[in-house]
C-alpha cells in the first residue's frame, strides 16, 4: 500500500470515527434531556415518552428518500402503520413502563441521567443503521440500585430518531 492509500484509508476512517462520536453525542444528549424532562415534571408522562419518538410522519417521508435505500417490504410496512395503531403501540410501550416503575416504587421527581451504553448496528430495524441503547438512571431515593431502560435509535439520513423505548429493569449496584 503506497502512502497516499493509506493517508487517504486513515482520513476516512476518521471522518467515519467523527461522524459515529458526533452521532453518540446526540444520542446523548436526547437521553439525558429526556430524563431532565421527566425529572422536572415529576412523571413520566405519555406526552414526554411520545414526544422523544420517533414521529411516524417523519417514518412515512424517509421511506420515501432513494438515499435511505429502504427495502419495499419496509416502505410497505412503515406506510402500513395508521396513524391511530402507531399511538396504540406507543400507549402499550409506555403503560408497561409506568406499571414496572410503579412495582420498583421509581420517584420520578428523583430521577437522575448515570450513563447511555450503546451497541451500533449496520443493519437494524426497518433495514436502516441504528443502535441499540440501553439508558441506565438512579433514582436518588433508592440506595444502590441502577435503573436501565432499552433506548434504540434508527438512523434516517445522518440524524438519530428514538425508534423504541421499552424493558425497564431494576439493578443492583
């Protein structure tokens, strides 16, 4: 390999490292904002859980972008989901939540942001890169015990979007 191949190899997998730290960043940022909301508010309300998701509007107009290659059966899929059964699921995902931090006995007033673990993933959900995350929080009332919730993240263009946030697990440090 000669040297401007490997100066050019070394660019773009900086340029490659750059755009996944920027992307993290965001992720983040969205998880933590999330859990300042929820902390402020004192619940984790069905508005706060709905309005950090992924809008399926938004799902609908990347299935149609030729950059996103999404796969006809997804495009099919995505443009299936009615407007009313995407909120039903939504209320599902987040009635679950709320009935296992109630049998945790979670303070949401007391929630605070610990650390966002990630897993990426080249090919996740709906054929588009994304991540797998997994949100862990404290609640300040309860003494050495973690929270986690699973978080994923779809990619659509360069922008991370909340696809599902579910399994809320209790624990111990």
């Amino acid at each position: 390999m000669n040297k401007f191949t490997t100066a050019l190899l070394l660019f773009f997998l900086f340029q490659l490292g750059t755009a996944q730290n920027k992307t993290v960043v965001t992720m983040k940022s969205h998880v933590m904002k999330m859990m300042e909301q929820i902390s402020d508010n004192g619940s984790f309300t069905r508005s706060i859980f709905k309005e950090n998701m992924v809008a399926i509007e938004l799902l609908r107009k990347a299935a149609d972008l030729p950059e996103l290659r999404m796969s006809d059966t997804n495009k099919a899929v995505v443009k299936s989901i009615k407007r009313a059964a995407y909120n039903e699921l939504l209320q599902e995902d987040h009635q679950a939540i709320i009935e296992t931090a109630t049998s945790f006995n979670i303070n949401w007033k007391k929630v605070r942001f610990e650390d966002f673990l990630y897993k990426s993933k080249a090919l996740f959900k709906l054929g588009q890169p994304g991540f797998e995350g997994l949100l862990i929080f404290k609640d300040k009332t309860q003494k050495d015990i973690l929270f986690t919730l699973r978080v994923d993240f779809i990619m659509l263009g360069t922008d991370p979007y909340i696809l599902e946030i579910d399994d809320l697990k209790k624990v111990l440090k």
